[in-house]
C-alpha cells in the first residue's frame, strides 16, 4: 500500500534519495542498524499482552518508529542488509505440525475476524485480540505458513490465501510491532514485517506487488519489482496483469482502507466483486461541478486500472482518467452511475482524488 499523507516530505525525501543511497551504502553496518532499529532477519516472539489488571496493550505501549532514511530505502527495496523481521517463526522453538497448514491457518484466521473484527469490517479491537486465547493460538499456527506453497494452489486459491494472509499479517505486524509513528515509519513497516511462507520470507510489500500485483512496482518514482529473473518467490506470482479489484479486498491497517473480508477460492470472483462495488459506494458524484471524488487508490495503482479496461467493452486504448472513469462507473449505484455517464458523455466529468486517511483501523 502507498502512502500520499505528508506529501511535501515524501517527495523532498525522494528528491534526495540519490545523496541519501550513497551516504548510506557508505556507513559502517553498525551505524545503520543503529539507525534503522531492529537488526536483519529477527524474528519477534509475542509477549504474554494485556491482563486483567487493566494492563494497557502492546499497541498502546509501543509505537513503531523509524528515522525517514531507512524507511524510504526499505520501501524502494534498496536498503542494505535484509530488512525483514519474520513473525511466525515457531515461538520459543516449539515446532507445530498440521496435515494441511494452510486450512488450519484459515480456520484460525476465521476465528480472528469473527471475535475482533467489526462486523463492517472496518476496525479491529486489537487490545482484546492481543490477549486472546485465539491470538496465541493464531501466532502459534502461523509457523506452519512455511511449508504452505502458494505454488501448488490453484490461481483462485492462491489469491484467496494471499490477501487472507496479508491482511493478517498487517493485523499481526501492528500487534507486535506497535502502529507506525509517522508516513516513513510505516513504509518500513510495510517493507519489515513478514512471514515465512513455502520456505521463503516474503514482507508485506513482497506480498502485495510481487506475489498479488504479479512482480509489478509499487507506486513512486524509483521504484522496482521485488523479485529478479532468479527469484525462487516468482513461482508465487499471480498472472500479469493482476485483477485491480484486489486492491479492494487487502487491508493495509487504515482507516481509508477497504473492509476487512475473509476470502474463500471457491467464492473469490463474486467475492471481490462485491469489495468492490461497496468500496465505490462512497464515491461522490456532484453534477454542478462535474468532479466524481474517488479513494486514491485508483491513483496510486492507475496502471492495474488502465491494463484491465483494455479488454472491456469501450475500454481499447483508454489512458489516464479516461481509464479509471471507464473502470469504476459500472460499480457506482444506479443513481450515481446516471450522473456520471452524463458528465462522461458532456465532457465535464473531472477525477478528483481525496486524500486518504492513514489513522489506525482500531475500534
């Protein structure tokens, strides 16, 4: 998920990315995991949480915090040494074993949602979820995520499985971590926090643009893939292009996401259709001034958008607004949809994107 909050501060930080990468590459390792916190490849084992006593939680307490270098390096995927810290490595070494991890995990995931999730899927109680008894029981399952191959699943399946997967990730990372301190902060979030799936370590960038996006960019200048010709987690990746209604269905721990859902193969199709269709419900359409006001989502991942409506009805050809208009019409409700097609039609339609709320989704 990208971030447009101090938008001032991202791009003077990107502007000096150049400066930036050489001074750090020159740095002794010390200094940098100094300044960049937690050192490579830990793995963070979950604390015994809240109690009773009116023991405040860990996102309470903790807040994740990093300085503005090392979270922009850790986003482009360019900072030195591995910037993962793996949250289901087997806690205190126990070793658990299920016949098929992956049902197991959703079951347990199931269980989160059901217990501490709202029922609009837009807030967690991540202090009661932090002393559950299905919390500790969910840490404990992930560890078998490692001998879950999203390789050997169906398409469906492993698309289904993959936003489960990152959802609960985010839900974990922010549990264990603490929620991040500022727009950088969280951009090292996103690049740090990860688990161990089919034996490779996979953050929840790597999720989302390499294995859900199909190995694309992740929005903003100087970006790259995550994964080389090499990588042994392109066997993960979901077809090119990937199906721009999945950004509809990940969840990045914001108040402007999409809903949390749980996602079921057999069901995934009709599933994201309706994420999709509810996330456009808080589309505004004013016909006085043209504008139809829309998340900043569609901005962000503009190129998803344009590639898909090139096999739509209408859509060969389309670029730009042009295409994201194309795109996200058909979804709008009856009433909506009529309007638009006439500002459409009249040449007076005009895309605004509004700006996206990053506080945390706790309830």
């Amino acid at each position: 998920m990208f971030l447009a909050g101090s938008t001032a501060t991202l791009v003077v930080t990107l502007l000096l990315l150049p400066v930036s990468c050489a001074f750090a590459f020159a740095q002794p390792a010390s200094s940098l995991r100094l300044a960049g916190g937690s050192g490579p490849g830990i793995s963070l084992r979950m604390g015994s949480g809240a109690s009773g006593g009116g023991s405040p939680s860990v996102v309470q307490q903790k807040v994740y915090k990093k300085n503005w270098l090392v979270g922009v390096l850790g986003y482009l995927s360019c900072a030195p040494g591995d910037p993962h810290v793996v949250l289901n490595n087997a806690v205190g070494g126990e070793e658990v074993k299920v016949e098929k991890p992956a049902e197991e995990v959703r079951k347990s995931i199931t269980a989160l949602y059901g217990s501490f999730v709202n029922e609009e899927g837009t807030g967690v109680d991540y202090a009661r979820l932090e002393a559950s008894e299905e919390f500790k029981e969910f840490v404990k399952l992930s560890s078998t995520l490692a001998t879950a191959s999203p390789a050997d699943m169906t398409a469906d399946e492993r698309l289904a499985f993959l936003i489960n997967v990152y959802n609960t990730l985010v839900i974990h990372a922010l549990v264990a971590l603490g929620p991040p301190a500022n727009l950088l902060s969280r951009l090292r979030l996103y690049a740090s926090a990860s688990y161990t799936i089919g034996g490779q370590v996979l953050s929840l960038n790597e999720i989302e643009n390499g294995c859900i996006r199909a190995n694309r960019k992740p929005p903003g200048p100087f970006s790259r893939p995550y994964f080389g010709r090499e990588d042994p987690r392109l066997a993960f990746c979901l077809p090119s292009p990937p199906d721009p209604r999945i950004h509809f269905g990940l969840n990045c721990g914001a108040k402007g996401c999409p809903p949390i859902r749980f996602y079921k193969a057999e069901n995934l199709d009709a599933s994201l259709d309706r994420a999709t269709k509810g996330f456009f419900g808080s589309a505004e359409v004013d016909e006085a001034s043209g504008e139809i006001r829309v998340s900043q989502i569609l901005q962000w991942y503009k190129v998803d958008f344009e590639d898909a409506v090139q096999v739509l009805p209408g859509g060969a050809g389309l670029k730009g607004d042009a295409a994201l208009l194309h795109y996200l019409v058909p979804y709008l409700n009856d009433e909506k949809q009529e309007v638009a097609k006439k500002l459409i039609e009249k040449h007076t339609a005009k895309l605004v994107f509004q700006p996206y709320d990053w506080g945390l989704n706790s309830k």
